[in-house]
C-alpha cells in the first residue's frame, strides 16, 4: 500500500473489527480503537487513512469482519491489502513563520479559498457556521490576551453542523485546529480538544468525529497541512498546489477546512 | 395541507456527492416544497426542525443515523418522494453498495454474467493486450476498443483466438452492432438481413444509417480493426467474420467495408466472400468491380454500397444546384477545407473528389492525394489530432479552430465537414459548428455537410439537419452526396 496513518495502523493492530461504511470511494473499518479509511492510491495521506491499490472485495457489506494479521488486511478471509514496507504518515514537521509573513500570505490564502468554494449549504448551516466561526475566534482572541474561557455554545453547535459525510462544522473545527497546532498554539489546541472531546461523540457521526479527534491530536488530510504550510512559509507555488489538491478533499471539506484554517491563522498573525 | 414526512437509517452512510444528489432528486419532485438529508447530529436535527422538516421520527435520529426529511403538498406526494429515496438507497443498503458489486475483474464479472461471450475492452494500449489475452483464455470474444495495441499482440491475439473458435474485434474497434446491440459508437438501427465486416469504425456507421434511410436493417456489423486485412495480420477476424455471417441463417446478404487488402490477404479474402452462397457487396477504397471476383458486386462509395443492399436509391437532401452555388463564390474562393471527424468518410470523400478530377491533401492520404495540393482534407480523429485531446466525436468543439480558420481563409470556396450522431457521440454535435459559423463574417465560404445519423439517434438527426440548415449550411444526403456536390462547384469555380 502506498501510506498508512498512524491512527489507521493502531485501528489495524488491534487484530480486527467492522466494515462501517461502503462508500463509492471509500470503505471506512472500526473497531473499539478507532476508525480507518481504505482509499484508492494518489487520495492524499492522512492520519486514519490507508491508501493504495488494494483488492476491494465484490458484494461488500457493512458490517462484515476484517482481520489484520502479519501485515495482511482481510475483509471475511479475502486478502485485501499487503501493507509489507508501507511507509506510515505522520504530518510533516511546519516551516517557520513570522506574523508578518502570515499577513503577506492570508491575502492570498483567502482568494484560493474563494476558488475552492462550493455550492452555497442551507442558510440554516451558514448562520450556525458563521455564528460558531464568530465565537470560535473571539473565544482564540481571549485566549491570546489572556483571559481563556471556554468556548460558547454557539462554537459547540459546529459540531455536526451540516451536510456532508463530514458536516461542514467538522471540516471547519478540523482547520481551525491543525492551524492552532500548526503555529505551535498547543496550550489553545489542547483547551479547544478538551471542549471538543466533551462533546463530539454525542453531537456528530462516528466517522467524521475519527477525523475531528484526529485533529485534535494534530493531524489531519495531508492536503490540508500542505496548505497550511504553504500559507505559513508565504510559498506561492506550493499555496496553489495545496489548492488543488484540496478541491479533492471530500466534496465540500476542502473549502470549510481551509476556512477554518484561515480563520485561525487571521487571527494569529494579528 | 403541508405533510411533513421523516425517515430515518439507522447507521446509514451516504458520500457528499450522492447525499446531494439524492436531496436535489426528492427536491425537484412534483408536490414536494422541501428536502434535505444529513445526519440525525442535535445541530442537524435544530436545523431541520426550524425549517418545518422534522417531526418526532426524526427527532429520534442520532448522529450515526441519516434522515432523509421532507415537506410536501399531499400524503401521495410525500409517499412518492420517499419510494424514490428508498429505490435509490436500494432498500437499506447504501447506493454506493450497488457500485461496490460492481466487479472489478474479469473473474467477477464472469461470475455474474455467467452466459456473457463477449467482453469490450477499453484501457489504456498497454493494458489491453493482456485484458484480451485473458478474456480468450476464459472463452469470451473479444472487442478492443482501445488502440495503441501493438502489430505483434494483435496477431498474437487473432491467432489465440481463431484457435480457440473465438473472434477478436479491433484493436481501434469503435463501432459495431451485434445481433442488434449496438457496441461503442453505433447508431440506433433497425435490425434486418444484412451482415457487415467494416476495418472502419465510421465507415460501418455511414453504411448502417443509410440502409436504415433505405428501409434496411442490420443483422451483425462486425468491426475486425483498421490492421487486419493488412498482410501483417492476414485478416484473421475478416476471414471469421464471413464465416460467422454465411453460417448465420439471418443474414442474407454480406458487405465489406474496407481499404484494400494487403496483395497478400486479397485473394483469401475474396475467395472467401464469394463462396459464402450469399449476394456480398464491397466497397473497398480503391479497388474496381475488375479487381474483384465473380459473385462479389463492388461499390465505390458507402452509399452506393447501401443502396445496392437496399435495393433501393437514396433521394438527395439538398436540392441546392452546383452553379448557383458557385456564382454565389467570389473569383478568389476556389479551395476545398474538409474537416472531418471519421476517417473513413474523408477517405471516401478523397476518392469521390479524385474521381472528380481533384486531387487533394491529407493527413490520412487515400491513393492519388496530392500533397502539394491547395484542397486539404483533414482527419481530426487521427492521432495526432487527439493526442491528449477529445476525439472531435465526443467534443466537438476540438474541430472549431480548424473551422475558424477554413472561413476566415478567404480562398476557402468549400469546406466539407461530417456530423456523426449515435451513442458516444456528442449529444448535440451540431451545435458546435453553429456557434462557429455565427461567430464569423457573413461573407464566409460554402459550408456542406453530411450527418451521419438517424431520426431514432439520441441527437435525432432531423433536429441537427434542420439546426444546420438554418444556420445555413448545405446538408447533404450522405458523405458521398457532400463530397460530389463539392467537386462540381469548385469545378464550375474554376472554369
């Protein structure tokens, strides 16, 4: 296989579990530790995702029986996948950054966000998002001057906010947070977790909350660290790239994370 | 009276895309005012429940659930909307489920369409050799599709398979229609009595619609490949073809569309078609009835050839007179543009001009092109055309630069082009070249064309007629008619 996410092999060495989700692209597999994702190669690496060419099973349901045994994945006996010498993806270490070459970048940050832009959610969604973006940024502000206090309701209605596979309040969360960690803000990070943590189980699905918890420890799509990174070293070229890239995150998720993102580092680099 | 109608799936997952898809669906439905489907989280279920959608069903959906909610004018409505949702999500199972049985190897595929005998292949050349190679091996015909498949692997295969009692159809087969199915490119026809062998995907196309124009029909038009009645390949599938068609009951006449036979291959060939027992028609590009045995009628045009099949003739579409075409031509307009997007109509088109008396250019040369002549008759098709590009078939606004410039060359008398309709064509081909002629000077060349085509195609070959025409283009009955009508108006430009 071509990566494995560190989250997605602790779910593998558990030994065994549950197809979750059959998807057109995707096959996501549980067990108590957690959640994995089975993509197709060249799908972008990521912290519960296993990418690669792999033999996907005929007549595929959920809740069929997957083992992992010996670096082979099987789903009901039929060999699936051979993660021999798979390298396993952690996010790369960020670049450094100054505040002032943050500002530079933003500008240019928020017209690739216009360009990854999707059609338009309910107008109930936008107000919680813009609501919960609102709050989630004064409550960072705060946080920076000083007086941390716990984040309002309106940044917990985010959570599972939305349409999607992943509801875009998750995918906004996802950057919000990858951008904290990202610029080394751990201590905010590790408030925002504790909050989230109190909550995501109950408030979204089992296989967004994997990508939100993965978040909160940091990681995330590959394509979305790249643009982060991007923005924060003021790389032009590699901004664009991450764009792209990005537009093939999930159907909307790319957008609302890189918001998300954006958001964060705005207030950052004031 | 609102009725507002709630389901929930337990542990349901759906991707973005289809989840989208589906909520347009239910939405666009008649009676229906609202839709929407998310997952059951307490931030969905407030929004839902804000906008009229939910009632105590979906009150009690979790996260891990997906709601499908709606509002509509009638119990009967509503109850439609959700039998659509259902049938969509295939009775609990996720819609992606269905793609995921879909098989993804020959082996499950075979598993299950046991009594399947054919398999078409469309990869990327270097794959397809082994695809075919295995689908041989596992007693299935073969159709390629693709190109890019080497001399030696096509030889190799046709070998395999003539051992085996199987057929293989191609490599750079586009076009064909078995027992009245209609495989790749192909128009709809009806079916009848008539068997063809084509080493010529569009060639087979302008055959098949005009003998449907003629009140014939098709029984098996069986595509060999552009390669096979070379002396390389020896016409392995065209010699198992004429044995398929004269051992089929149905078919009461044989027609071969082709270039001509390696020297080689010729006497084989035709020694083969006219001991079938059955009337056989070819209309091989440069060969004449001398060439060509007893038993077999030779047919210099594709029309000529169905009109003999038909027995019948086929009345011209434009009453248009050449002299009065070309009185409408300034003295300086004295050139030909042929833009096509199938090559067996160019090449046809070549020969009926050079019948004519006029020699012309090309990037698929038929016997006598003149490459030094100023008449240039291009095929977009081939592969230095569609190197990383659509096939012009497909989209055809690939051909547009090559119009613009034909009508803009102002010693551009005539420029011939084909429109060909049928599945995997674009659905409205016409269009393309509509947009072109409206961007241009109204003091412009002739524009004539053919469309290859029937009333019973997706793109209903009346319509794109009838738009062509009202753009102002002279619309032909067939490639050959355009190509005549051609010549005698550039001939009356030049005496």
């Amino acid at each position: 296989m071509e990566s494995c996410g560190a989250l997605a092999l602790q779910s593998l060495q558990h030994g065994t579990g549950e197809v979750l989700a059959v998807l057109a692209s995707s096959v996501y597999l549980a067990n108590p530790v957690g959640v994995l994702c089975l993509l197709p190669a060249a799908s972008g690496a990521g912290p519960i995702n296993l990418t690669g060419h792999y033999q996907r099973p005929t007549a595929l349901v959920v809740g069929a029986q997957w083992q992992f045994s010996q670096q082979l994945l099987s789903i009901d006996q039929q060999a699936i996948a051979n993660l021999q010498q798979t390298p396993v993806w952690q996010p790369a270490a960020h670049p450094n950054w100054t505040p002032a070459r943050l500002r530079q970048t933003l500008i240019d940050a928020s017209a690739a966000l216009a360009e990854l832009q999707c059609d338009a959610p309910l107008p109930a969604v936008t107000r919680i998002l813009d609501r919960g973006a609102l709050a989630l940024g004064e409550w960072l502000a705060q946080h920076r001057a000083g007086t941390p206090g716990d984040p309002a309701d309106a940044v917990t209605a985010l959570i599972g906010c939305g349409d999607g596979l992943t509801p875009a309040g998750d995918d906004y969360l996802t950057g919000f947070l990858i951008a904290l960690h990202s610029v080394d803000q751990h201590r905010a990070g590790q408030q925002l977790t504790a909050h989230l943590q109190n909550h995501v189980i109950q408030r979204t699905s089992r296989i967004s909350a994997a990508h939100l918890l993965a978040a909160c420890r940091g990681m995330a799509s590959e394509y979305l660290h790249n643009f982060i990174y991007a923005v924060m070293a003021n790389n032009r070229p590699a901004l664009q790239s991450a764009t792209d890239q990005l537009r093939s995150y999930g159907h909307s998720s790319g957008y609302y994370a890189a918001r998300g993102a954006i958001d964060a580092l705005t207030i950052i680099a004031e | 009276m609102s009725v507002i109608v709630n389901e929930v799936r337990k542990g349901f997952y759906l991707d973005s895309v289809a989840l989208m898809r589906l909520s347009a669906e239910i939405s666009a439905l008649a009676g229906i005012d609202d839709a929407v489907l998310m997952i059951g989280s307490p931030s969905n279920r407030q929004i839902m429940a804000d906008a009229g959608l939910l009632n105590p069903d979906g009150e009690q959906a979790g996260p891990n659930d997906l709601v499908i909610a709606l509002r509509a004018d009638s119990d009967g409505n509503a109850n439609r909307a959700i039998a659509h949702a259902r049938k969509s999500l295939q009775g609990g199972s996720l819609k992606s489920s269905a793609e995921a049985a879909l098989p993804r190897t020959l082996s499950s595929a075979q598993t299950q369409l046991p009594d399947a005998n054919l398999a078409l292949i469309s990869t990327p050349g270097s794959h397809a050799a082994r695809e075919a190679r295995a689908a041989l091996q596992r007693g299935l015909n073969v159709m390629i599709f693709s190109d890019n498949v080497s001399i030696a692997d096509e030889l190799s295969l046709k070998q395999q398979a003539d051992n085996n009692g199987l057929i293989v159809m191609g490599p750079d087969c586009g076009t064909a229609i078995i027992g009245g199915v209609a495989l790749a490119f192909a128009n709809v026809v009806a079916r009848g009595n008539t068997g063809v062998v084509a080493a010529s995907g569009t060639g087979l196309q302008e055959f098949s619609v005009l003998l449907a124009k003629l009140g014939g029909g098709i029984q098996h038009a069986i595509g060999v490949g552009g390669r096979d009645l070379s002396d390389d390949i020896g016409a392995i599938s065209t010699l198992k073809a004429i044995d398929l068609l004269a051992a089929d009951p149905a078919v009461e006449t044989l027609v071969l569309i082709s270039k001509p036979p390696g020297k080689a291959t010729a006497d084989r060939v035709f020694e083969k078609l006219a001991n079938t027992g059955k009337p056989v028609i070819a209309c091989v590009f440069g060969l004449s009835q001398a060439e060509l045995p007893n038993g077999i009628r030779h047919a210099g045009t594709i029309k000529a050839a169905a009109e003999m099949a038909g027995n019948a003739t086929l009345n011209a579409a434009d009453k248009a007179t050449p002299q009065a075409l070309a009185d409408s031509l300034s003295a300086e307009r004295t050139v030909i543009s042929g833009l096509y997007t199938g090559g067996t109509l160019c090449t046809e088109a070549q020969r009926v001009l050079r019948s004519a008396g006029i020699n012309v250019a090309s990037n698929a040369p038929a016997p006598g092109a003149d490459a030094q002549s100023p008449h240039q008759l291009i095929d977009l098709g081939a592969d230095e055309y569609t190197m990383g590009k659509p096939h012009p078939m497909i989209e055809p606004s690939v051909r547009e630069p090559a119009l613009q410039q034909a009508l803009t060359n102002p010693q551009t008398a005539v420029i011939l082009i084909d429109v060909v309709l049928g599945y995997g064509a674009h659905p409205d081909p016409a269009q393309s070249v509509i947009n072109t002629l409206a961007a241009g000077n109204p003091d412009r060349p002739l524009v004539i064309a053919s469309v290859c085509g029937t009333d019973a195609d997706p793109q209903d070959l009346a319509t794109q007629s009838r738009k062509l025409r009202d753009a102002g283009v002279i619309v032909c009955a067939c490639n050959a008619d355009a190509a005549a009508l051609t010549a005698q108006i550039v001939t009356h430009q030049s005496t």
